[in-house]
C-alpha cells in the first residue's frame, strides 16, 4: 500500500447506520445514535484533556516502570507460561498511594475506590466489562469522579511489581492481595497454567467469540521487570497499533460532506490512510486532529507500512512514546 496514493479509503462498516428516507434524504437509525453520541462525547473529552494537559503533567511523576507486552507466535509452544484473558479496559497501576496512569498520571477515583488498600504496588485493569472501553475511558478519564459510573468499574489485578518472586509465586499472592483487600470490585484475572498450542488457539477463539479482545500469556519463571520483553505475551486474532491524526481528508460518493479517510502518522514516522472501520457517527465527527487512535491490521509490507488497516476507536487513555 502506498503510504499517500490517489485513492481515499472510505469503506464504511457493512450495514452502515444511515438510510435514504423516501425523499432522498438521510436519517440516522437507531443503532447508529448511541455510537454517534459516544463519538461526540469521546471528542469532547479529548479536548478537555488536551486542555489540561500541561496541568496534568505538572501534577504527574514520572510514568511507572511497567512491564510491558510483547508478541506470541502462533504456533510457539506456551507451556511454562500462564493464560489468561486480555481485557479491553484502561492499565491502571497503584503505587502504594494513589492511582496512576500507565503515563503517570494521576486517576481522579473516588476516595471509597481506593479504601485500604496496601501500601505496595499493584498492577491492573481497570475495566466496565467486554465491549465497554468507551465507557471505561470515559469513566476513568473524568477529573470528577462520577461515583455512579465508577460503580460499573472494577478493579482487575494481574501483577504485583513489587515482588521479589517469578510469576508461578505472584499466582498465589495475588489471591492473597485480592482477599485481603476484600472488595467486590477488586478482583483477580483468572489465570490457568498453558498446555499446548493447539488449545491455546481453541481457547483464544472461545474467548473472541464471546467478545473479549484476546489473551496474555505470562511466563511462570519469570520475575517482573519493566519494559517490553517476551516473559509477558499477548495473542490476538489480529495486530494492532495506535497512530495519531494528522488530518481530515474528504469523502466522495456517499460520504460527500463527510471525512472518507484520517491521514495517520505512527510513532516512528510512518504515514498512510485509514478509512475502512469509520462508522458514520465517526465520519461526522472524526477524532480530532492530534489524538491518538488504535486501528488493526493484518500484516506490514516490505516498507513497513500495517496492510489493510481498520479504524478501531480514540485512545484517550494512550500517551505517546517519548522520542530518543
């Protein structure tokens, strides 16, 4: 795919939420309302957050040292490892204080949330539930804690950074942590030891289809570290990546007086157009320029630029990497 060809990729969702009317005209139907009132409420937040950027940082320490994930090759043998599922939520890190961001700043939850619990590290998702991420970000993003909507938010341990023990030891200290805390909205990731490729795949095909993301793979004799390495896996039926807007571009045929396609830069400089994934409710009001989006792909080509890249949603709660 050519980084900026002639062509605009404007390949709308199959059964798009816009209709003729019998005049010619066009009206919303009642599956595209909610995601357009979701778009414009993620688009709004995204500008409150860009203005209180400078604020944020200034309050912020510096970013957790996270351990972060690498890549599973299919087919690679996962024994060793533990499963469990990967949930479509917000990382949220606990540093014996307060509530952080994966960038360092700080989470405006409401003081019960985070009641007694411990004075070390935890590691976790913060998570509304399967195909609720707008809803969590949302929640999570607020600088006024919504105490309804934090009620829908739990609390998903994985990890403890503090341990000095491999993954197989956190196992059972994370069901300690999690009993000692004591709350039923703090919970632990279910984990099951891996056995072979085969029923990793089967396991990663039940959970796809019952609308979760995919899976993550920690190795057992592993200690925590931060930064990304292979003793940390996801599994996903897809790739993905964020990228960041750099503009609007516009839509011909049936998305004339709309945006048919975001011309996208990547964190290392690629530049190319995402037009397939848009929904109408995006197309009428796209993520604004300089936010940040996750799109999925099959596979890169010889230049490095993802094939076939769809739209997926705004990453309101993913900072940039910070260049060398």
């Amino acid at each position: 795919m050519e980084p900026l060809g002639d062509n605009i990729l404007s390949l709308g969702r199959p059964g798009g939420g816009r209709q003729a009317s019998g005049g010619g005209g066009i009206v919303e139907n009642a599956t595209d309302r909610p995601r357009r009132v979701w778009a414009l409420r993620l688009a709004l937040l995204f500008m409150l957050c860009a203005a209180l950027a400078p604020l944020a940082r200034a309050q912020a320490g510096a970013a957790p040292r996270l351990m972060l994930a690498d890549t599973y090759t299919e087919g690679s043998d996962p024994r060793g490892y533990w499963v469990s599922e990967k949930l479509d939520g917000m990382r949220g890190y606990w540093d014996g204080k307060r509530l952080l961001t994966r960038g360092g700043n700080p989470i405006a939850a409401p003081d019960w949330f985070t009641a007694g619990w411990p004075d070390h590290p935890l590691d976790g998702e913060l998570w509304a539930g399967r195909g609720k991420f707008e809803e969590t970000v949302s929640t999570v993003r607020s600088q006024v804690p919504d105490d309804a909507a934090w009620r829908r938010i739990r609390y998903m341990l994985f990890d403890l950074p503090a341990h000095p023990g491999s993954f197989d030891e956190r196992v059972p200290a994370l069901k300690e942590a999690v009993a000692r805390i004591a709350q039923p909205w703090v919970e632990m990731i279910e984990q099951t030891p891996a056995t072979t490729a085969v029923a990793l795949k089967l396991r990663l095909q039940e959970v796809v289809r019952a609308g979760g993301e995919g899976l993550v793979l920690h190795r057992g004799d592993a200690k925590y570290r931060a930064g990304r390495t292979g003793d940390l896996l996801k599994y996903k039926p897809y790739y993905d990546a964020e990228a960041r807007v750099l503009a609007h571009l516009p839509g011909r045929g049936k998305y004339a007086g709309m945006t048919g396609a975001l011309l996208v830069e990547t964190p290392d400089g690629r530049k190319f157009r995402i037009g397939s994934g848009l929904g109408d409710a995006e197309r009428r009001q796209p993520p604004p320029l300089g936010s940040w989006i996750t799109f999925r792909y099959r596979e890169r080509t010889k230049s490095g630029l993802p094939r076939f890249p769809t739209y997926q949603r705004l990453r309101l709660d993913w900072e940039a990497p910070a260049k060398p």
